[in-house]
C-alpha cells in the first residue's frame, strides 16, 4: 500500500514538472507511453524511498544491539543486585519493605531515584535501586543481577493517572502557601516519569481553574455535598457557601436543602478526563507499553541516546516491533526475580527464596545515612571531646595512634602506589570513569529538558502554525544535538569501563591492615576505658569513637515486618491522598475521590483500548506472572518457599545479652 501511495505520488508530481499535457497529446498510443514512464519511474523512486527507510531501522536497531552488550546474570550474593523499579507496580513497598530491611545497610548503594549515583570505588555497594530503565545495566560493572516487579497494564495505567492527578493536587495546595523544599530532599515531581507527568497535570489544572473563574458562580446556601472529613474519617455534610460541616443536615434546612451528587472522579470539570488521557501523546511517551520499554531500555529516560528513535520504529516497522519485544521476554527470563502487584506477598515470599532473605530472619533498620566510603573513612580517630581523645590515645595501637588523617591519606597513598589497592592505571580509569558518569548525568538532564521543552511547544502549537516553525525547528536541533553529545560520552564512559575492574573489598580491608588498626581491638580498649561511666553501654564505645552501628537488627522477623510496613504504608498513602486532594475541589466543595467502587464506573470499551493501546505489556506481564508460578512450585518443591511467620520463635536472652535457657515464642504485634 505504502509503494502504492508513493508510486502514484511520485508520477504526478514527475508529471507535472514535465509540463506534459495529457489531454493535449495527439494520440492515446503516446499517451499511454508517456503515463507507463512516469508510472515506472515513480515506482522506483518509491522502491529507494522505502528501502532506505527500511535501512534506517535497521541501521538504529544494530546501533541499539551494539549498545546493550551487558544482560542480567544470577545472583550469587556476592555480585551487584539491581531493582528495576517499574513506576506503579508496588514497588515501594516492595523496595522499603522488603528489599531494604533484607539487605545490610552497609551494602546498599546511594539513592539514585532523582538522579543516577554511582561511586565506583565504594566496595560495599551491593544493592541498587532507581527507576532507570535497562541501559542503566551498560553503566554498572559487569555481572549485574536484576529483579523487578510487573503490573497488569490496565491496573497500572489508572493507578498512574490517579497517583498523577494526586501529586500535582499536592503542588498546587503547596503552593498556595509558604513553602521550601530541603535541598536535600527528593520529591516525587523530581523523579521520573511524575517530572514528565505532574508538570502536565498541573498545567491542565491550572487551565481549568482559570476558566471557572471567568464564570463568576455564585454558590447556593441551600446546596449540600457529602464527603468524608479529614479527621474522623467519617462522612459529613458540607455547605460552601456557609462554609460549615455537620454530621446531619439542620432539621430547619432539611425541606430546603438540595444534596448534590459527588462528581465522577473519571470525568469532572476539574481535570482532563481519564478518557481525554488515554489518548493523549504523553501517555503513549511515559505509559504506553512503558514496562516493555523499561526493560529494553528505550524510554525516555534511557542512557541511550536514540531510544526515541527505537520506540519510533517499534510502532511504525512490525519486523522490529516483534523482534525486541521477543528480547524484552527473553530478557525477563534471565532476572533473579520477577514478581507482580497482583500476587505482592507470593512475589515478596519467592523473591526471599530467590535471594536468600530469610523471611523468619531478622530486619534490617534504616541504613541510609551511613557513609558510601566506609573503608575510606579514617576520621573516627577524632573525638569531640578531647579528654576522650587522650583516654583512647594509650589504648590505640601504636602504629594507629596520634595519627591524622592527612597522615592516614599519605600512608593510603603510598599503599596504592605500592599495589595493595588497585594499580595506578586502574585509579586513574576509575578516576576518568567517575568524571564520565557525571557528564553522562548532565547531557541526560539536558536532553531530558530538551525533549520536554519540545513536547510543550507541539503541544501548545498543534496547528503547526508556521509564526512557530522556527522555535520547533531549534527545538529540535536542539534535542538533536542533546543526543549526540550523550552518545558520545557513553561510547567513551563504556570504553575506558574496559580499562578498569570493580575495586574490592578486599583490598580495602588490607589497605587498613596496613596502618595496624584492628577494629575489634580498639573497641575492646575503648570499652574498658567508659565502663566506669554508669549510663554506659554497648554502643558506648562506637559512640565514643564516632562510629554507629554498620548493620542494626530490627526485633521482628522480615517476613512480619513486611507486613507491618506493607499495611502502615497503605494507610499512609490513603491519608495523604486524601489531604492532597481535598486541597483541590469545586467552588461548591466537590473533590475528587478515587475508590475501588469509582473504578468500576470506567467504560469497559476504555479497559479494552488501554488493553489494545498496551498489548506489548499485557503479554510481558503474563509471561512474568506465569514466571513467578513456575518458580514458586520449584521452590515449594525443595522447601526454599517459606510462609510468613506469625509467631516466630526467639532465643531467650538474659540480662546479660547472653543467649541460652529455653526459647519461648513471642508474639510479633
């Protein structure tokens, strides 16, 4: 059909050119002489113009595999695990639940949910989380393991679009009063897709709340609405124009009072509607078959440079389409772990079977503020107190004592030169690496700005009008550029990646064997030094040398403080959903309010075109499902699948710390 088109296109315009007059030839011999050549010359112009299309996506498709060389391996508990945070999918819970009480707070990486954060020399990085998708993994050192969590598209899809309207509810409540954001904290409007998506909504809200304005409503006193207050959790009756709730309405204003109904929370004045949404271009940009693309590593938020110019291909070459969404199933298979939101305690139960978290073992506390650079960190020779720096100072080693920490630098020094760490080739690729990896975040930051400056001027220019032709055609060069720029800096960050290997633990721990610090030794002394101060204790003497606890016990199984935490989380999701949404509501006090029962109110023919629109997903979220069943019965079948404890059985401890005596059972609350 297309070389059809093309043909015909072709010929007519070849026609015209010619000057050629059909109906003034002399004779229909000529004329149909005439009208073959210009129709076979058009055919093959046609013929070029598809072919080189054609080589184009192939072109971009070998250029894709040569970048994707790294693909997950298994877990060994001794290599790199990577969560592959897909957005909507329970993953937080999954991830600060599950993941993070399991894992020792000493081998958990930095945060990198707003930005990505490698520190190539930290060794006790083991346990990375970020919501990069797959060509994150041509970044991390080789032999990575991943895991990841899969929805059924059609559940996501709504969750996203309610989570949305939520947070940019959230912004525009928070703006309207003083407010400041920590520099060091990360909000959702900073963390990918939602810095795509809230920006959308809030513009769409504010649009919409400008226009009711102009209608100059004024409200009725004899109009009530029920809705749930904030406090009690309990419904009330609300009048705007008094401004007052009740529990019942007056008995002297029941024969007037008018209740209305609560608006759809699907389709109401308020937002664009959920239908408007589905069809919307930033939908099919950040959620369409957005699970298939995280795991080929082609959104928008790809370490690729041409990942648009992949999805671009995937919808308009069908040879393409199906053969990366052959690899993103194939590349499913190979993960540690997959897990769905529908089956979140038998994912969480498996995943801990997968990589060996013993439900029935204790949690992990917190975690997140201990230092990247333990091994490194020599300053816990400096007190606060130097009464306490001179009562250590005959207890340290002598080969530790009195020393500085430039002096701790210049003897690190000399070890590496002298090999014990990596050799001076390897620092100085490790050196250039680090450099790389933040000048791959930059150019990523600045295509992502390009890419949206962009999306905001065809979307506020749909007519394509041409007074606005030429900022779109420097948008573009501007994004074209973007691209290049990080292509360019990620062939470089994977060249000189070849150049160094992962530095280990181990060669730290010898580094520090160096200076003759024994850790233990030191703790011992320092004990005896505080044990005649009577509020003493166990953590007296790393408190005393600046030191914390690496990896602290929670009192409660994993398996149970899943639980906990997976429950107290939903609740706090509810609560704040609801304050953020009762901040945005109608002149006469309507809000939107998603539910279980509002869902059900959603056009079926809505469900089955997201299911359409998302066909590539829906087929990679049952192959995930069907994954997690077949490994649950293999590790049912070997015993590894463990349920959740209830009642778990703890050692009886005595006042002495010590264990022994018999064990008793004690209820987890």
């Amino acid at each position: 059909f297309d070389c059809i088109c093309h043909t015909l296109l072709i010929s007519f315009v070849l026609n015209y050119l010619s000057n050629i007059r059909i109906v003034s030839w002399p004779n229909v011999f000529d004329m149909k002489v005439s009208l073959f050549r210009w129709l076979f010359l058009g055919f093959l112009s046609s013929l070029v113009i598809l072919t080189n299309g054609d080589a184009s996506c192939q072109d971009r498709l070998r250029t894709y595999l040569a970048f994707q060389t790294k693909e997950a391996v298994p877990y060994t508990g001794k290599n790199l695990l990577h969560f592959l945070h897909v957005p909507r999918t329970a993953g937080r819970t999954f991830l600060s639940c599950f993941l993070r009480p399991g894992t020792m707070p000493s081998r958990r990486c930095s945060k990198g949910y707003d930005r990505l954060r490698l520190n190539l020399e930290d060794p006790g990085c083991y346990f990375l989380s970020t919501h990069d998708d797959f060509s994150v993994i041509q970044l991390l050192p080789p032999g990575t393991s991943v895991l990841s969590q899969l929805r059924d598209p059609v559940s996501r899809f709504v969750s996203a679009y309610e989570f949305a309207i939520e947070v940019a509810a959230r912004f525009m409540s928070r703006n309207s009063r003083p407010y400041r954001k920590e520099p060091s904290r990360v909000i959702t409007e900073d963390v990918w897709p939602w810095s795509y998506l809230v920006p959308f909504f809030i513009s769409d809200m504010k649009r919409r709340k400008e226009e009711r304005k102009l209608l100059n409503e004024t409200l009725d006193p004899n109009v009530w609405i029920a809705r749930s207050d904030l406090k009690t959790n309990q419904r009330v009756y609300y009048n705007a124009a008094r401004d007052i709730s009740k529990n019942e309405i007056p008995a002297d204003d029941l024969s007037s009072a008018r209740i209305l109904d609560p608006i759809d929370p699907y389709d109401n004045p308020l937002v664009i509607s959920f239908a408007e949404f589905v069809r919307h271009p930033i939908a099919a940009e950040l959620l369409h078959n957005g699970q298939t693309y995280q795991v080929l590593g082609i959104t928008n938020y790809s370490h690729f440079g041409e990942a648009d110019a992949i999805r671009a291909c995937m919808s308009s070459d069908v040879d393409i389409r199906d053969a990366l969404h052959w690899k993103a199933k194939r590349r499913v298979k190979t993960f540690t772990h997959v897990g769905t939101t529908d089956h979140l305690f038998d994912s969480v139960a498996s995943g801990g079977a997968s990589l060996h978290l013993p439900l029935w073992d204790h949690a992990y506390a917190g975690g997140e503020d201990v230092p990247t650079q333990r091994h490194q960190d020599h300053s816990f020779f400096e007190s606060s107190s130097s009464s306490v720096s001179s009562s250590l100072s005959s207890t340290l080693p002598s080969s530790a004592a009195g020393l500085s920490p430039n002096d701790t630098r210049e003897e690190e020094t000399a070890s590496r030169s002298h090999g014990v760490l990596n050799g001076s080739d390897d620092n100085k690729a490790i050196e250039q690496m680090s450099k790389l990896l933040n000048q791959v975040n930059k150019a990523r930051l600045t295509l992502r700005v390009a890419q949206r400056d962009l999306f905001h001027s065809l979307q506020a220019n749909p007519s394509g009008d041409d007074s606005q032709s030429a900022t779109t055609a420097a948008l573009r060069d501007r994004l074209s550029h973007a691209r290049k720029d990080l292509n360019r800096l990620q062939t470089e960050l994977n060249r000189v990646r070849t150049l160094a290997p992962r530095a280990s633990s181990l060669a730290r721990q010898e580094s520090l064997e160096l200076h003759g610090i024994q850790l233990d030794s030191i703790l011992t002394r320092a004990a005896a030094v505080g044990s005649d101060d009577p509020g003493s204790n166990s953590q007296g003497p790393r408190r005393l040398l600046g030191l914390r606890t690496p990896n602290p016990r929670l009192p409660t199984a994993l398996g149970v403080h899943f639980k906990q935490c997976a429950s107290t989380s939903q609740l706090t999701s509810n609560r704040r959903r609801m304050q953020s949404l009762s901040g945005f509501t109608l002149p006469d006090g309507r809000m939107i309010e998603f539910s279980k029962a509002a869902r059900k109110g959603i056009p079926a023919d809505l469900f089955k075109e997201i299911r359409m629109r998302n066909s590539l997903d829906l087929d990679l979220y049952n192959l995930g499902l069907q994954q997690l069943r077949k490994r649950v019965v293999l590790q049912r079948r070997v015993d590894a699948f463990k349920h959740y404890p209830f009642a778990p059985m703890w050692p009886n401890i005595d006042d002495k710390g010590r264990e022994g005596g018999e064990t008793k059972g004690r209820r987890m609350a």
